[in-house]
C-alpha cells in the first residue's frame, strides 16, 4: 500500500475514483498511498488501456437514451394516427397528428406572431424573479434578523396558489404586458427564491468557518463560498421557475389578452379550430424546451466557470 | 525516563503580558460554558491555564467530549472564553487572526476548486492578491507529494491526499502559529501515520508554534515537544509533560522503549469514563 505503483489504475480496493468528463474511471487512488507518490501527470491524465470498449458503451448508452423515447413517441403519434383514421373522429373533436402539422404549416407566420409576446413576457418575468429570488435570498443571508422576520412570510405566502393572484394583478396592472409579466414572476420568483435560500443555508459550516478563521468579511465569505456552494440548488430552482413563468404568461393570457399563444388557444377553441389549438400547444411545448435549455446552458457555463 | 515529565498545574499570573518572553500562546484560566443558564448548560472547559511557547509543538491530549477541541476554537478566535482570557503574541484573541494557519476534522476544501485554488484560497479570502503566492502554493504541494495533482478537485483526490492539500493551504501564508484541530482523526491507521510523518517533515521545515488536538497517545507523543493531558469535562489541563526526544523524528522511535515509556506515562494520567 505503500509503493508508490498504489496510485496506477487497480481493479477493486479503490477508495477515491478520479474521472475525466466522460465518466470513464482513469485512476483508482486509495487512501493509504504513499506520500511520496508523486506519479507525472501524463499518467494520470492517459486513458486506461482498455478504454475501447467503455468507449463503444458510452455511445450505444448515448444513442439508446436518444433513439427510445423518439421511437417511443413515434409510435405513439402512428398509433393516434391510426385510431382517427379507423374510428373517423371528427376533426373537431380529435384532429389527427396530420392535421396539426397542416394546422402548424399553414398558420405558421400567425404562430410565430404570437409566441413573440409570450417569449417576451415569460423571459422578463423569469429574469425579474431570478434577480428578486437570488437578491433576496442573498439579503437575508447576511441578517439574522431580517431572515427571521420576512422567510416565514415568504413560505407562508407561497402557499397560497399563486395562479389565484392572477385577476387581482390584472386589476392593479392592466390588461397589458405589464400585468403578464408581474404575474410570472410572481409564480417565477418562489421557487427561485427558496432554492437559493436554501442553497445559502445548506453550505457547508466548516467552510464558512474556515473562511472565518481566515479572517474573511461576511461579505468575501458570502462571494467565496456560499455563493458558489449554492448554485446547484439555484438551478434546480431556475427550472422550476421557468417552467412556472410558462404558465403564469398563458393563464395571464387566457384572462385578458389580445396576443400571445395563450391567447391564440382561446380563440381558436371559441371557433372550435382544435387542430390550431394543438398547434399552438406544440409551439408552446419547443418554447418550454427551449427556456430549460437556456437555463441548463447557463448551469453548464456557471459549473465551468467553477471549475477553472 | 519519569524524571523528563513535569507536572506543572500552578495557574499563570498575568494575563495580556506574556508570563515568559517565550509564550507565544496563554490561556488563563480558560472557561467554557455553552448555553449558560439554559436548561442545556454544558461546561466544556473547566477554568485552565497553559502557555505555547514560541517554535514550540504542543498536543492537547484528551478524552473525546473532553473540551480540547473547544479549547482550541478559543486560541483561534473563533470561539469566544465565557471566562479568562486567551492571548496570542501578547495580543488578546477576540477575533480570528490573520496570522493563524488552521487545519481541521475534515479537510474542508472547496469542492469546485482544484487542490491549487484551495491552497490559494488564504488569499482569497483576506481578498489580496494571489498571483504572486502560485509558485509557492505549487512548491508546497510539490513538498507534501501532489506533484501533478495540482489541478485535481478534492473528489478526485483521496481522503490523506486532501488532508494535505489542507496542510498546504494552513501553511501557505506563513503562518506564525498552526492550529489543528485532530486533523488526522477521520484517517485510517496507514495513511495517519503517513500524514505524521509528512506533517513532522514540514514542520521542521517551516517550524511554527503548533497547538494539536489529537485523542491518540502516540500520535501526540510522535509529534511533540510538549503533551498538555486534559481531564474529563469539564476539560481542564491536568499535565504537562516533555517529550525529549531530538528531532528530526523518525517512526521508529516509536518502536523505543522511552516513547512506549512516555506513551504509558500518559495513559495513566488520562481518566477514563467510569464503566
């Protein structure tokens, strides 16, 4: 155990695994190695010899976590395809997978049209709750008192359903934008909000302690350690957010609007044009993908940055 | 072998100045009371007194529960005496000070940081400049053998390895006394012994002042010039006992009959919970 070869790859008996982006184990350390083991980093950094065939795994791991659920999908669209074209749904009621593609074609410029204002609203009150969110929770983070005055507040008054705001803010802010973009970031901020609140808390108390030993400002501590050791629970509470921003623009849409998808949904089922209806869910559905895609981005950016 | 050992119980007289031009750490009459008046009142520290002197390796030895860790805390500011006074370079210590280097249970890295960044980390923290402590940092990791490992985050190190990243970086800004709280503890037996001796090199090396918690006999005796032996809590120091053997300091001189000597000694004056 003491040879310094304890740090070469081992099958078995290894304690910590060091990994490379991939995933795939480069060198099994364990933790009684010698202290004189200084291997060169060309080592530790080559793949194992036999990495091949992890390789060809991971890529078969890959393409089977892509091709299943869209086969899946496929199947499913085929088989709704199938049961319309057998049982003769009237298009009212059921348009076939067929349908809403020809519905999404040929409306396609009105789609667009309307999904500006609901990107629009969506993205501002999403980005309004992450500044509220991350700014209070860090507020609160540096007094004891102020956290102790408002956090039960902000939980108790998360649970009310927040969607039962939303006619009172038309009231207050109009039949406009700006009463769609408060109520999405209403519905936006309280995940947000909770998750860093939460991701401040949950840091690690021996580091903040360190960080105090070294004669650190709550400030610098704050900026150093709890900031960062947060943002994993800021994520996951950024892709609640922005999920719930979604609905909070559409709801807002539906009550009173005259743009938006939300609004396009409305008025096509007044004229009982369900193909469009579904079309405009479709739209919504990419616009759904996308947002979490920009969040995701931004925690992939954020973990790099860390890891410089 | 008995004649080396000294028991020395009396209390210190003064407090701010130091007693001897040597102590570098006092503790006077030291108290710890968490939660006082509260239904949960614990004496950890029962009032005690001991000095550091300058260069000089000292162990707190004691029973877990027994106070020494909490005793520690106080000599690093981070936790303040309900009674008695502790000072550090004749300085009252109320606050941490900028010149402790302190090492912990648990290595306490920054996990999103590579070995590197967290001997830099220091720095960061008192918010000076970094680039001009790189070569040293690497110099030290090179020192303690993690040429190569500089760029590693802490998960891909294991649990000795991180344990001297966390050396390096209680050792990066030069600390004048070393605080470490039974840093080697959470170690198997292999790996610890290895730590001491790398902690043994480094400090002859570097040679700070050093407080030690440890709750090991041998590893106390391995390390020091001096064991300081607490009671039971309320933990208060009981003995004072000198290691006299000359450094640098091989393992094998655990295989002496002198340090079993010592080592026996010690456990002796170490009481034990009654069963």
């Amino acid at each position: 155990m003491t040879s310094p070869s304890s740090s070469l790859p081992r099958p078995g008996g290894g304690v910590g695994v060091i990994a490379d982006g991939g995933g795939a184990p480069v060198a099994l350390l364990e933790a009684g190695e010698s202290r004189r083991v200084a291997p060169p980093p060309s080592r530790i950094t080559a793949p194992p010899p036999p990495g091949r065939g992890r390789e060809a795994n991971a890529i078969v791991d890959r393409l089977r976590a892509a091709i299943l659920p869209t086969a899946f999908a496929l199947a499913l669209l085929l088989a709704w395809q199938a049961l319309v074209v057998i049982f003769q749904y009237p298009k009212v009621v059921l348009p076939a997978p067929s349908d809403i593609w020809h519905a999404l074609v040929a409306n396609f410029g009105t789609i667009c049209q309307q999904a500006v204002p609901t990107t629009r609203d969506t993205l501002a009150g999403f980005l309004l709750a992450t500044v509220l969110g991350v700014g209070i929770a860090s507020l609160l983070c540096f007094s004891r008192l102020l956290r102790d005055m408002v956090y039960p507040l902000v939980i108790l008054l998360q649970l009310v359903p927040k969607i039962a705001w939303t006619p009172l803010f038309i009231v207050w802010a109009g039949i406009g934008s700006p009463a769609r973009l408060t109520i999405a970031t209403f519905i936006a901020f309280f995940p947000i909000f909770i998750s860093m609140m939460a991701g401040l808390e949950a840091t690690d108390s021996s580091l903040v302690r360190l960080s105090r030993s070294l004669t650190a400002t709550t400030w610098r501590t704050f900026w150093l350690v709890r900031l960062p050791a947060s943002m994993p629970y800021l994520f996951s509470g950024l892709k609640i957010g922005v999920t719930l921003a979604v609905i909070g623009v559409i709801v807002a849409e539906f009550i009173s609007s005259s743009e938006g998808l939300g609004y396009l949904i409305l008025k096509s089922s007044a004229l009982l044009q369900t193909d469009l209806i579904l079309a405009a869910i479709v739209a919504l559905c990419l616009l759904g993908v996308g947002f979490y895609g920009i969040v995701h981005a931004g925690e992939r950016a954020i973990q790099r940055w860390q890891g410089e | 072998m008995i004649s080396a050992v000294i028991d020395r119980l009396a209390s210190v007289e003064t407090v701010s100045m130091a007693k001897d031009a040597g102590d570098y750490v006092v503790a006077e009459r030291v108290r710890k009371i968490f939660n006082p008046g509260g239904r949960h009142e614990v004496e950890a520290v029962a009032p005690t007194s001991f000095t550091v002197k300058s260069g000089e390796f000292v162990s707190l030895l004691g029973p877990s529960g027994c106070g020494k860790s909490t005793l520690l805390m106080m000599v690093a500011g981070l936790d303040r005496p309900s009674e008695g006074t502790v000072a550090v370079a004749g300085r009252p210590m109320i606050a941490p000070r900028a010149e402790n280097g302190i090492m912990f249970q648990d290595p306490t890295l920054l996990p999103w940081k590579s070995a590197l960044e967290n001997v830099l980390f220091p720095y960061r923290a008192m918010n000076k400049p970094v680039a001009p402590h790189i070569d040293r940092a690497k110099a030290l990791l090179d020192e303690v053998g993690l040429a190569g490992f500089h760029n590693h985050k802490p998960r891909q190190l294991s649990g000795g390895m991180r344990q001297r990243v966390a050396i390096c970086r209680a050792l990066v800004f030069e600390p004048d006394l070393l605080l470490m709280d039974e840093p080697f503890s959470a170690l198997d037996a292999i790996t610890r012994d290895e730590m001491n001796l790398a902690l043994m090199k480094i400090w002859e090396e570097h040679h700070r002042t050093a407080l030690f918690v440890t709750h090991s006999i041998r590893e106390a005796v391995y390390l020091s010039d001096r064991v300081l032996v607490m009671s039971q809590r309320p933990g208060r120091v009981i003995a004072d006992v000198k290691i006299p053997f000359a450094r640098p300091r091989g393992l094998e001189i655990e295989e002496s009959a002198a340090f079993n000597e010592i080592c026996g000694y010690l456990r002796s004056k170490i009481q034990h919970r009654p069963v």
